[in-house]
C-alpha cells in the first residue's frame, strides 16, 4: 500500500462514519501565533471554541503539517531519527461537540485492526493513557487490549499535566489529555516499552487521540471549554512504514526513491559507486527530508529571507547544503534534485491542495534553490573570517550567545562553528 492509497482508505473511511472531508490548507499557518501549521487541528482553532456556524460537526482531513519551530521542533531531530520528518501530512478526525473518547476510540480501532482496513495484529498495539484518564483506559480494556498493553502515562518533574499523555497545541492554549496508540516491530528491535522511556527502534507511535477539552492559561490552570472535542493525528509517512514493514521513514518507497535521485546525481559528478555507498545514512536523510519540505514551502508561496517563514526555510537549505560539504561538494547541487524530486512528489501528494504542479511553479523553485546555495556559498566563504575575527574580539572563548549570534546573524551553521572551535582549540560553551 502507498501514501495515495492509505490516504484514500483513511478519508473514505471516515467519510463512511459521516466526516465531512476538508482538504488539506496551506502549509503557512494562517494565524499569527504559529509560523507553518504543525498539527492538523492548528487549522481548526477556532471550532474548538465556538462551533455555532457549523452546519457538520465531524470533520476528517489530511493536512500538510511542518515542524520546525516552537513547542514542536524536529529539525534537530533529523538526520539521527528514522521517524522524524520536517514535513509530513497528518490524517486526522475531528469532532468539535458531537462525539467524545467511545466513539473516536472505536473508530481509530476499528480502522487499525479490522481486515476491511489495516489489519493489524491487535497484539502488535500498545496504547498509553494519561493516569487519570480511566474512561479511555476502560474503553480500550473493553475493545480487547490487554491490560499488560494499556499503559497509564504520569506528569514529569511533578508538574501537573506535564506529561507525554496530556497534548497541548503550544505552551499554553487548547489542550486535552490524550490516547496514544504505539506499534510493536517485535523483539529483534531494542527500545523500552511505551510510556518507560526511550520507544527506541522497537516501537513506534502511530496515532494520537486528543481530547480536548481546556484551555491553559499561562499559570498552566485549566478553565474547561463549552463542550468537549475530539482531535486525532496519525503522520501518513509512519503509518506507511507499517504497512510496508520498513521500520524507518526513510525506508518507505517514496523515500527511496528520493535517496535514489540524490546517489544518481552524486554518481553524474563523479562520486564512485564505493564511495556514496559509505556515504552515512544521515547525509541522504537530511537532504531527502529538507529539500522535500522546502518545496512545499516554496509551493506555497514562501521565499528565503531572514525573517519569520522566509528564515526557516532558509535555514533548511542551508543545513542542507553544508551537508554537501562534509563529502567535499563546493558548487551548487540541491537544485539539480528538484525536477526528479517534484515526479515522484507529484505521483505521492497528487492533489492540488497538497502541490501545485505547475511549470512555473517548478521552475520557480529550482532558481531560488540554486540561488540560496550560491548565497550560502559566498558566506561560507567568508565564513572563516568572521570567525578568526571574533575569535580575537572574545579572547579565544566562544559563549552560546556568541554562537548564537554567529548562526544567526551571519547564517553560519552551529556545526561549522563548533567543528572551527575544535580544530582550533578554542573552548565555548554549547
Ligand atoms: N494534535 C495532536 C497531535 O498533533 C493530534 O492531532 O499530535
């Protein structure tokens, strides 16, 4: 099964239980509280208030989601973690005042486990409660999870509601304990079980049931809502890695085939078949991951810059490109991946309201691809003097803050600068 064909399966299945289907919105958040949209009930804000205008109460979505800054922030993430994408698209249904944790519980179940939809061994499912929350724990019970496999999930640090179990949309705001739902790969992969600690390579969580029903004030107090909402997630590219048994993103056939471009282009400059295939894993998840987001960013409308959206996306090129660095490519290479990048994108997010395909569009990207790397280039250059400069200025010592500043006020990678203070024996603090 394919990103395509889950997707469907995933929408008609709600549209079956009386969704009504919303398509996907822009990636740039139209609130001015978030830059990108990191979440597919980040587009709904305004339901979980007030829903008095609504002529359908449940709602089924699969929005296009960016994680790059903020309360959730991947992007340090990627390139060490198999199940980390800067951008995904994220299956969601929604109530706002109709149905609460039976039925949403029951849904998402069903959809899993029965053999007209995923299938899965319900053996293979763990889930994890919030340690209050003994509605959902029975609910689960009832429906045939083993007790051993329902896991109750507490605060951290002993603050209230500072728990993997209680989902907030930022620091403070609308927030709801929330149902976890973890796959099993099995026992020839290590990780702790769900809810005592690292999930490791073992388990993997595939969908997230919210349920909202507060909102949280600065001093972190609840004050209840009118009525309780229902707000589920399940990233599309991890539940693929299910059905396709692959245990990592990275290893979906999309993926592939994005990690194939990036060798063939490497091999047209002359990099032997031996040497890419040393090349780390890491290298061809950063680029396959970033330069896939940058052009759903670039899709919709976002140009790099160094404030607000234009300046992550900046940031993504660049950490992209001073990968390139690391096995010696100095000449612009990102933009010779876009056209080949943009077929198979199209074949996987075929529909309007995910990518635009449009010639000019695609050409469009290419240049502010090639563009941004030529920029990137002079300041690397340039780099190095800037350095040697503040080196004097700070006495041979380097605080964060001035790594900080360097990274961002010059736009040099926190790596370059910490790898320039090693090899020059230049204490910081980082
Ligand atoms: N809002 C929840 C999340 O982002 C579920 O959609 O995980």
């Amino acid at each position: 099964m394919f990103l395509s064909d889950l997707r469907k399966l995933f929408i008609n299945y709600f549209i079956e239980n009386n969704h009504k289907y919303i398509k996907s919105s822009s990636i740039v958040s139209k609130y001015k509280d978030l830059l990108f949209v990191n979440s597919g009930m980040s587009v709904f804000k305004k339901l979980f208030y007030n829903n008095n205008n609504l002529n359908f109460v449940d709602i089924v979505s699969n929005q296009k989601c960016l994680r790059v800054n903020g309360k959730y922030n991947d992007i340090n993430n990627i390139g060490f973690s198999d199940r980390h994408n800067t951008f995904f698209e994220m299956l969601g249904n929604f109530s706002f005042g109709n149905y609460f944790k039976e039925k949403s519980i029951y849904m998402s179940f069903k959809f899993l486990t029965d053999k007209n939809y995923l299938s899965i061994d319900i053996n293979k499912i763990i889930i994890t409660v919030y340690y209050e929350d003994y509605d959902s724990y029975n609910i689960w019970k009832k429906l045939g999870i083993k007790k051993y496999n329902i896991v109750k999930v507490g605060d951290k640090n002993n603050i209230k509601y500072n728990s993997d179990n209680f989902w907030n949309i930022s620091y403070f705001g609308l927030c709801g304990p929330c149902t976890e739902i973890y796959y099993d790969f099995g026992d020839k992969y290590d990780g702790n079980f769900p809810g005592y600690g690292n999930v490791g390579d073992r388990y993997l969580e595939i969908w997230n049931l919210v349920f909202i029903q507060y909102i949280m004030n600065k001093d972190r107090n609840l004050l209840k809502l009118k009525y309780n909402s229902v707000d589920t997630g399940m990233g599309l590219e991890r539940i693929v890695s299910v059905i396709q048994n692959v245990n990592s993103n990275y290893e979906i056939k999309l993926f592939k085939d994005l990690i194939d471009i990036i060798k063939i282009e490497l091999y047209k400059i002359n990099f032997s078949v031996t040497f890419v295939k040393n090349i780390s894993n890491s290298f061809f998840k950063i680029i396959s991951d970033h330069i896939r987001s940058s052009i759903f960013i670039i899709n919709d409308g976002i140009f790099p810059s160094n404030k607000k959206h234009g300046y992550i996306l900046r940031k993504i090129i660049r950490r992209s490109y001073y990968n390139l660095t690391s096995i010696g490519i100095k000449k612009p290479f990102l933009y010779k991946l876009i056209n080949k990048f943009l077929l198979v994108l199209y074949d996987n997010y075929n529909d309007k309201s995910l990518l635009k395909n449009n010639n000019n569009i695609n050409k469009n990207i290419e240049d502010i691809i090639f563009k941004e790397e030529n920029n990137f280039i002079n300041i690397l250059n340039n780099g190095l003097l800037i350095l040697k400069k503040e080196c004097k200025t700070n006495n041979n010592f380097f605080s964060r803050e001035t790594i900080n500043k360097l990274y961002n006020t010059y736009g040099l990678p926190i790596k370059l600068i910490l790898d320039f203070c090693k090899s020059n024996n230049i204490n910081f603090e980082y």
